[in-house]
C-alpha cells in the first residue's frame, strides 16, 4: 500500500474511534432481567434501540432505553430474526441487558426473549448474562416443548 494512502487511512479511523463512545457506562457485572411491551425499535447505524414500556409496582410505568450493536453486528448474531420490524411496537418481550453503572433505565442490550420464548442475542458467539447469571435461560424448556431447541 502507498505510504500516503497508509497514513490517510490510519487519520481517518483514528477520528473515528475518538468520535465512538465507551461501553464503561454499563455494568458489564450485572444482568438485568425487564419484560415490558415494545414502544419504538430502531434498526439503524451506528446502534439500534429497543425502547420498552414497563409496568411498575405503583401501577403505572416506566420507559427503558437499550443500547444493540449496530445491524451488521445483530444480522451476523442472527440472520433470519434481526432486521427492521423485528420487534414491532406493542410486543411483549423480556430483556437482558447490563444495566447502566448511574442507575438509569436502560442498558446494553444481550438478548431479547420473544413472546414464543425464541431468544435473539445481541452479539454473535457471545456468553449471555441469563446463561452466565442464571445458568439456563427459562425460555429454553418453552423451546424444547416446542421442538425448536
């Protein structure tokens, strides 16, 4: 490769991981545990957003936000279930996540359990919290009922 190309390319990709935020703002130690109802889901670079309408004990709710990787990273976790619509608005879901360190409502995303009990993971080839936390995901004795385990 020509030594200006070489320098131009290592500037450019510098700028842009200055310009990309951190994941120290989770609580990669934790896992939390929210079912809710799909209020928006963005399939769009450079993260997608779950937001989830969730019931609290006082008999109202809450909104929390969470953080995915971007779609190339979510389509390679898998390919048939991530893409736009995916988690249409009204849906009934559960959510892992990290929590966020502050407290707030919110985190990044591990996986989604679907209605159905099929669970979309986040990261492809990733240990998920329910399975580093909880041992086995509850939703996997409603897939082998089923038979798609």
């Amino acid at each position: 490769m020509n030594p200006k190309n070489l320098l131009a390319a290592a500037l450019l990709s510098a700028g842009t991981a200055q310009a990309h935020h951190s994941a120290v703002m989770f609580d990669h130690s934790q896992c939390v545990v929210i079912s809710g109802t799909v209020r928006a889901f963005l399939f769009e670079y450079p993260h997608s957003w779950l937001w989830l309408t969730v019931p609290d004990s006082q008999g109202g709710s809450s909104t929390w936000a969470f953080e995915f990787p971007a779609p190339a990273g979510l389509v390679m976790s898998d390919p048939t279930h991530w893409k736009p619509g995916a988690l249409p608005k009204g849906m009934k879901v559960t959510a892992y996540a990290a929590p966020m360190r502050d407290g707030r409502q919110g985190g990044l995303m591990n996986s989604v359990v679907l209605p159905n009990g099929y669970r979309m993971h986040a990261a492809p080839d990733s240990v998920t919290c329910e399975e580093k936390y909880y041992g086995a995901h509850p939703g996997d004795e409603v897939l082998k009922k089923i038979g798609a385990q």
